[in-house]
C-alpha cells in the first residue's frame, strides 16, 4: 500500500468512518445473484451512477456511492454490485478532495457476500464482488495518473525531477502506483523531450539508484547499446532479465552481442542471456563463435551448449560434432553431445550415432546416447 492511500486508510480507520456491512455475510450462487441486481430498484441506482459518470461529477458520484453502502432498503448483493461499478467509474474521472476521502473510507469495506465459482474444485468461497479491494485500485489508479500528469509536464519543461522521485518512491515502495505513472510518462514522451532524461537516468543507475524501469524505457526507444550496458552491469535481476530479449530487438547484432556478453557475467541472468545469444547465432557468425568459446568457462558452458542446439543449422551441427570427435576429456564430451541432443537438425542425429559407433567416450556416456538414438 502506498503512503498516500495509507494515510488515506489511516484516517479512515481513526475516525470510525469505514463502511460497515449492512447484513450478514453469506454466499450466493452467481444465478441467483444475477435476478438480485436485475431489479427495477438496482437498475434505477445504476443509471443514476452512469449518468454522474458520464458528467464527469466525481464528488457526487461518490457521495452517492457512500449512500448506498449504507442504504438498507438494498440487498448485499446489489449493494456490492452497485459500489463495485460505480467505483469502476470513479477511476476514469478525475478526482477531487472530496471523492478521494469518501473512496478512501470504502477502502476498509470487507467483503459480504460470497460465491463458489467451482465446486468441483473444493468447497470454498470467493467473494463476489470485493468493493474494498475495488476502492484500493481507485486510489491506486488516480495516485499513478496524478504521477504520470506531474512526469509529463516536467518531461515538456526538460526537468529532470521524474527521474529523481521515480528512484526515491522505489526504494520506498516498489509497488508504488507513482512508479507506473512516471514509467507511462517516460514510455509515451516524445523522443526529443526524453533526450534531457538520458545523462540523468544514466547517472542514477551508475550511482546504484533504482531507476531500472526508466533505463530499460530509454534504452530501447534510443537504442542506445551504452545505456543496455549499465542495465546489465548495474541493474537489479527483473529488468536486467527483461532487458534481454529487447536488447536483441532493439540494438544491431553486434551490438546486441556486446551487450548480451555483459549480461553473461551476472549469475542470475547468465544462463537466459546465452540463450538469447543463440538467438543472434543464428545469423551472426561472431555469436556463434562466442558461444563455442564459451564452452569452455564452467559457469556457462551448459547453458552455450543449450543455445548451440537450438540454433539447429546443418553447419553448426557439424562443427559440433567434429569438435566431439576431437574432445579429449568427459565433461567436454556431455557438453557437446548435449549441444546435439537439443539440435533439431537432421545432422545433429547423424553426429551423435557417429559418436555411438566411435566407441569414444566412456561406457556410460555412449549408452546414454544410444538410449537418446533409439527413442
């Protein structure tokens, strides 16, 4: 929960304003539940809510939602049903101080009435509508566009003071809605606003500032292979593990190579970005050879073996198997026959039942492959 709907809630539950169930919890099935709110009463109530939605009113509007969460002439269905679309609405206007509190106070709103989507899958019920959990994504929702409104503003004016609060709110928080909103910002700016956020968000990750998001937006709008760079050196393992597959997208194959070579080194995203490696093996000649090479770092070699098999080219399958009929140790044996077991390539068969017939290797290696073949 962020600080802003934590106060929110806070002060809601200090003062005694949360909204209390009108009747007892109970569940119901979905049909029935369905003629609840298709009532002349029901629907009344909905149409006065769309209409305040559609004027843009969010203080009346959620005036009346507090009404009706407190209005016993209606079922607990209708009641949830009503304030569940109606806080749906909310969301899409733009908030006053007033809206805010009322929804604030709907936060705390446990749910009433429950259901069983499945019976066959065990006896326990969901709730049917959950209009607590819908306020908490209102206030959610307008924290990120108040968030994202600031970011755009600053962005047209070249000021750089997105990317310091972007870092200061993830430390804090990395759930925080003001995240997504400065991230949304940065994603639809135009490219000659976003070009005085660079040296800025360049510095912050160097310094160990936790503005991966921000730096992944960038790098790929520019396609700049620096800043993919200081991602795989400096950012934490989600976007350095997104990064990968944009870095391929979005940089040449050499630079895409250079880039992906740094992410090898990190131990918790080393084994995705050889894969991605294989990936620019398959029409960049340098990848290939990198990936041989690295045959023979233990820390990757499995994971080079892996991308070499799933490039599955006739040339690739027969470097490897040359290579396994010069192979003078085991585990450079299962490395490379590894390679070819995960070789489509027709060739890549025709390798490993050479090397059966070749009686190199151990026993133990060759009736595995013989196993493999015979499958």
């Amino acid at each position: 929960m962020t600080g802003g709907i934590a106060r929110y809630f806070a002060l809601a539950c200090t003062l005694g304003l949360a909204s209390v169930p009108a009747h007892a919890t109970h569940v119901v099935d979905p049909a029935t539940a369905r003629q609840t709110i298709e009532n002349p009463i029901a629907a009344a109530r909905d149409a006065e809510l769309s209409a305040l939605a559609a004027g843009g009113r969010a203080t009346e509007l959620a005036a009346r939602l507090e009404l009706i969460a407190h209005d016993a002439t209606l079922t607990d269905v209708a009641q949830e049903w009503l304030l569940d679309r109606g806080l749906h609405s909310l969301a899409r206007i733009a908030p006053t101080r007033e809206a805010r509190a009322i929804v604030a106070r709907l936060a705390s709103r446990v749910p009433v009435v429950y259901t069983r989507v499945d019976p066959d899958h065990g006896d326990r019920a969901t709730p049917l509508y959950d209009a607590g959990a819908t306020a908490r994504f209102v206030l959610r929702s307008w924290e990120r566009n108040d968030a994202r409104g600031t970011a755009q503003a600053e962005l047209a004016a070249g000021l750089t003071q997105a990317v310091d609060r972007y870092a200061q709110h993830a430390v804090e928080d990395d759930r925080d809605p003001v995240l997504d909103g400065i991230a949304e910002a940065f994603r639809n700016a135009p490219m000659r606003e976003l070009a005085a956020q660079r040296p800025a968000v360049s510095s912050a990750l160097a310094q160990g500032q936790r503005v991966d998001a921000l730096a992944l937006i960038l790098a790929e709008r520019f396609a700049d292979p620096a800043l993919f760079g200081l991602i795989f050196d400096n950012a934490g393992q989600p976007t350095a593990l997104a990064a990968i597959p944009v870095a391929t997208r979005a940089l040449d194959a050499s630079s895409a190579l250079a880039a992906l070579t740094r992410a090898s080194r990190r131990p918790d995203a080393g084994s995705a970005a050889m894969l991605e490696i294989g990936r620019v093996a398959q029409s960049d000649p340098a990848a290939r050879q990198f990936l041989f090479d690295a045959l023979a770092e233990p820390r990757i070699a499995a994971s080079a073996a892996a991308a070499l098999g799933r490039i599955s080219d006739s040339a690739v399958s027969a470097d490897v198997g040359q290579r396994l009929s010069q192979a003078h140790s085991e585990d450079e044996r299962r490395l490379l026959v590894l390679a070819l077991r995960l070789d489509a390539n027709p060739g890549a068969r025709d390798e490993l039942e050479r090397f059966a017939a070749s009686g190199a290797g151990s026993p133990k290696l060759r009736k595995d492959v013989r196993q493999w073949l015979a499958q």
